[in-house]
C-alpha cells in the first residue's frame, strides 16, 4: 500500500475543551514519511505525533517539545488514522487543539468526501515482534497489542455506571469509521465536573461538546447553578440518566467515543499499526504508555 496525503488544506476553529483558549488549526497536505506534525505556528515550534512527545495526561493528551505544546490532540489524530492519511502537516495558533463537538465528526465532515493523493512511497507499517502489554493495577486498565497482519481494536468500558453499563466496541480496516466512530462525542459524569475544574479543566465544557452523564437525583437548585455555569436557559435530568435534552448518537456512544480515543492514541507508536489490540477501561495514560512501549521496541 502506498502512503496517502490530503489533496488540499482543511481549517477548523474554536475553544479548547480544558484551556477554553480560541485557536485556529489548519490541516495540510505533507510529503513523504513526514507522518503526523503538529506546528505551534505562534511559536515556530514543531511538534512530531510521537509517543515520546507526550507530556501530559490530564483527561486529553499533550504534546510537548521543549516548554511548547499541543493539547487535546487525539480527535484529529483519530480522525487522519481512520480516513487513511499517512501524512499531514496540522498548524494551530494556540496550545489546544479545538473541541468542536467533542468528537471527531467536524473532521470527517469536511474531509472524507475529497480524494486523497497517493504518494510515490510504499506505507511505513509499525510492526511488532513480540506482544505489548501495559497495565494499570491501582485501576484495573491495560492495553494489550499483540503481533497481527493488520490493525484491529477491541475496547471495553466498564466505570461501574449504572448509566452507561459495560460497553464492548470493535474497529478495524475495514469498518466504516465516518459512520460508527466519528460521530461520537466525549463524555463526563456530572459528580466529575466540580473536582475538574478544580484541577483547571474543563474551562471550554459545556453542553454543546460533551455527553454529562448523571449517575445520582440532581436538585433543581444545582440543576440552575449548572445552567448559568453553561450559560444555558435551563437545564434537565433525560430519563436515560443524561443531563440536558440529549439525544445519543449511538447507544454506546461512550464506549464508541472511547475507540475514538485509542485509535488517536495509537496513531503516536509513529504510524499504522499491525496489531491486535485490545483495551480494557482505557485511558490516556494507559493509551500513550503503551505507545511509548512501542516506540522503545521499534526505534
């Protein structure tokens, strides 16, 4: 398979989930074996798609070179990992890249109708000899990659929710991921929100780009406080266990948007995959710490 760029440049814009700072982002064509770059055009900095560039894991993944860096990047990397594109230059004036709607739908929207341009260099497969396996103990995650002829994910979310449930989703080559991966939103539960913004997240969330998902009786006291908060006339309480008049995209949504991430996350062991891979209550740090695995075995 030959190496695949875009055929023309794509420009997103908005605030970011967790800075709630306002950035512009373009999305342009690349030449061969450049892979993914991001550019912090403000600073004149490069910053490679890399596990080894990750620097934190704070409910997104950065990336950082030096002091400058690039939050939030696992939806677009997602996004280029599912349409196929080997390379891709994304220029962006801030450090977070934006939220949009919370998944990676706003991408494939503008994108996965145009063609892509075939490069003259066969696909830098990332290849494994052996398997990978990243576990968390103090949670219960691990990520588990095991030697394959091509990429497949399986991801199983369980965050003892009476809401959500376990929820089991599949990827791979040959899924449709415009239709069954893209549209699916990020999510948090509401007990969450008060705990985030004290950490300094969140600061761009608001109804609009995230799934809340309600686990306990919310008064209709804390119901307003959190409308003002999202600067919304009002908000409710859906039968489902959701906050807001929210209809889900799918109904594993969370789960979908979970293989979301992983797909973006695993694009930082440096290319596409061979491998099967397999996920259990994943995370960021979970994701990108068996990327860096993989990053150590095959540089």
């Amino acid at each position: 398979m030959k190496q695949r760029t875009l055929s023309k440049s794509y420009l997103f814009w908005g605030k970011g989930l967790h800075t709630g700072c306002y950035s512009h982002m373009r999305i342009k064509p690349a030449s061969v074996d450049t892979g993914i770059v991001f550019v912090r055009s403000d600073k004149h900095v490069v910053i490679p798609a890399l596990a080894e560039n990750v620097s934190s894991t704070a409910r997104s993944t950065t990336l950082s070179v030096g002091r400058v860096s690039v939050g939030t990047v696992e939806h677009v990397l997602s996004a280029l990992t599912g349409l196929g594109i080997d390379n891709a230059i994304i220029d962006i004036d801030n450090k977070e890249v934006p939220i949009l709607d919370g998944s990676a739908r706003f991408y494939t929207d503008k994108m996965a109708d145009d063609p892509l341009v075939e490069q003259d260099a066969e696909r830098k497969w990332v290849e494994l000899d052996q398997e990978v396996c990243f576990e968390n103990p103090r949670t219960g995650s691990y990520i588990k990659l095991v030697p394959a002829d091509e990429l497949s994910i399986d991801v199983t979310i369980d965050f003892d929710s009476r809401v959500l449930g376990v929820q089991k989703t599949h990827w791979d080559m040959g899924c449709d991921y415009v239709k069954e991966v893209a549209p699916c939103r990020t999510f948090c539960f509401l007990h969450e929100i008060q705990h985030l913004a004290a950490l300094g997240l969140v600061k761009g969330g608001d109804v609009e780009n995230a799934i809340v998902v309600v686990e306990k009786p919310v008064s209709d006291k804390k119901l307003s406080r959190l409308a003002r908060a999202f600067n919304q006339p009002e908000l409710s309480v859906t039968r489902a266990g959701y906050l807001s008049n929210l209809e889900l995209r799918f109904p594993d949504e969370c789960g979908r948007h979970k293989l979301l991430d992983v797909i973006g996350d695993m694009r930082l062991c440096g290319g596409f995959l061979k491998a099967r891979v397999e996920a259990y209550k994943p995370g960021h740090a979970t994701n990108t710490s068996a990327a860096k695995l993989v990053r150590n075995l095959i540089r």
